[in-house]
C-alpha cells in the first residue's frame, strides 16, 4: 500500500490529547472517548481506518478519520457526506454491511465510529492463499450477493465493490464497507458520475457513464472469478488495457475451473446490464431469485447464511 499521507496520520493523535470535538450525533460522542491503535487500513478518499476502543465501555471499533483540510482542497465534502447518508440508511439492517455506531468531528478530521471487522480483507486472504477453495468462495459469494440485495431494497449501490472492501468479521463472515463512491439510487435507477477501480467497473460504465444495481453484479462476477482462479478476470499490463479488455468482454477461465462456478460468472460478466443475472426485475428470469437457486449455490442455504459457521478459510 501506499505511504499514508503524512498531514492525516497524526489527526487520531492529536484528536486524543486534546479534545476539541462537536458531535454531530447528538449524543456527545467525541475523539476523547476512545484510545486509538493501529492503523487498520486506508479509505478511498484522503481517509485512514485506525483501531479505536472505548474509554467508557471497553467496546472495539474501527474509526475511519477523515482529514477535513484534504477534504475542502480537493472539494469532496461531499463524498464523506454521502458515505454518512448512506450508511445511516442502511442502518443495523443487514449483518453483511459495516454499521455505522457513530460520527463526530473536531478542528481537523472527520470520524465514522464504525464495525470492527477483525479478520481483515478479503483480498488478502485471497492474496495469501493463492486462491480460495471452492467452498469458501461459494460461501463468500452467497454472502455478498446476500448484502447486495438487501442494499439495492435500500436504494443504495455499492459502485466500487472489490475484495480489499469486503472486510472478515470475528466469524469470518464478510462485512462490506467502503461506501463512499456509494450513491443512493434515484427513481430512475441511474447513477452519474463514477470512480472506481479498473478490474472491477463495467462495461456500461466506461461506455456510458452508467451505473445501475447490475454493475454490483458485474463486480460479483468478477470476484467469484478472482475467489476461485486467483486471478483477476479481466486485467491489462496498465489500467487502460484492462479497461480495453473489460470492454471487449476479454477473460478466459483457467483450466480446471469449477463447472458450475463458469456457468454462474458467465450470467453475471454478460455485457447487457438488463440480462445481467440478479439484476432483472422480480419474477424474470435473471431476478435475485433466480441467483439463489442458481446451481453454484445448491449447497448453500440461504435461510441459515448468517448462523452457518464459514468454512475453513482455504
Ligand atoms: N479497514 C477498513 N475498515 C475496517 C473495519 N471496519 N474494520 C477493520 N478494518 C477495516
């Protein structure tokens, strides 16, 4: 990963030995509530995740810091403030999505007081391993297209869905975060602008500047594909040229790969977002029942997802 700017770093510190805080909760809460640790991670905009615990409850946290000066020079107030929104609307609803506890502020940063996901990304468990075992990737891939429809009955697309932003909890049971190129759907089902990481955006994306609750299931698709092969199913030698292959629909299976798994990512890496299987409307052929009940998933039951115990991570 890249050096963390050196500006942010000390925010968390700082905030620490000398509170000078406004809660935007109306609770109170404030930076000198919390002990903060290690670096845990770094968001996508001017932002780092540090481990944080309790003063008062002992309880364990991941706080995203959010430098407010970054912020204001590169005029992306509101992307924090659509993250906040979004999270707020997705609530306690679902256990595949990082909850938001709490949010302050003080002079210099910005804080989501957040779920701690202790097991880290899922992207390096998959870089560790290599690959993961067909088991593990079926279960991750049914918890994620899990969280996906619970989101999108929320109105709310994820738009930058990747490994490194599906986080392991204590059960290593997945919790997706990072939604701060997340957009709250309009009646038109229509996102505009969009950044996102090359591996994962989708063709009506670079094409149209279009992004729907069928380009979650691209990037879906693409995961499964990276789960199971260890590699990414569409990747250049620089960004453009994965992007030019993206849009030439250019990937091939390795040898050896799962039946059943081939046929799954071949609906969802479909060029037509409409057909895209998960994203039609109820009662087509490609609705989010129809994903369910797809082969790949026979084995999973979907009504005990979230008590199942994970399997080994392999
Ligand atoms: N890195 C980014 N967000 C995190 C979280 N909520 N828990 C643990 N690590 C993280």
């Amino acid at each position: 990963t890249a050096p963390r700017p050196p500006e942010i770093q000390p925010a968390a510190s700082r905030a620490q030995s000398k509170p000078r805080s406004s809660s935007v909760n109306g609770r109170g809460v404030s930076a000198s509530d919390f002990k903060f640790g290690k670096q845990l991670g770094q968001g996508s905009y001017s932002t780092q995740v540090v481990f944080a615990k309790s003063v008062n409850t002992g309880e364990e946290f991941a706080v995203k810091v959010i430098d407010k000066g970054h912020l204001k020079r590169k005029d992306k107030t509101h992307i924090a403030q659509a993250e906040r929104n979004t999270l707020v609307k997705l609530g306690s609803g679902h256990p595949g999505i990082v909850r938001l506890h709490s949010t302050f502020q003080d002079t210099w940063s910005l804080y989501f007081v957040l779920d701690l996901a202790r097991n880290g990304e899922l992207q390096s468990k998959i870089s560790n391993l290599g690959s993961l075992s067909l088991a593990c990737s079926r279960y991750y891939a049914a918890q994620i297209a899990d969280t996906l429809e619970y989101m999108h009955s929320k109105g709310v697309l994820h738009r930058d869905l990747k490994p490194e932003n599906v986080l392991l909890d204590d059960n290593f049971h997945i919790k997706i975060c990072d939604f701060g190129t997340g957009k709250i759907m309009d009646s038109t089902e229509r996102g505009e602008t969009f950044v996102g990481t090359p591996q994962y955006v989708s063709p009506e994306l670079l094409e149209r500047n279009e992004t729907s609750r069928s380009s979650d299931y691209w990037a879906l698709g693409c995961i499964i594909f990276q789960m199971i092969s260890g590699k990414f199913a569409f990747h250049g030698l620089s960004d453009y040229l994965t992007l030019e292959k993206i849009k030439k629909m250019e990937y091939s299976f390795p040898e050896g790969f799962d039946e059943n798994a081939k046929d799954l990512v071949q609906k969802l890496l479909v060029r037509d977002p409409v057909q895209r299987l998960g994203a039609g409307p109820p009662g087509s052929t490609n609705d989010v029942q129809s994903l369910r009940s797809h082969p790949f998933f026979s084995s999973i039951d979907w009504s005990t997802l979230w008590s199942d115990p994970a399997p080994p991570l392999e």
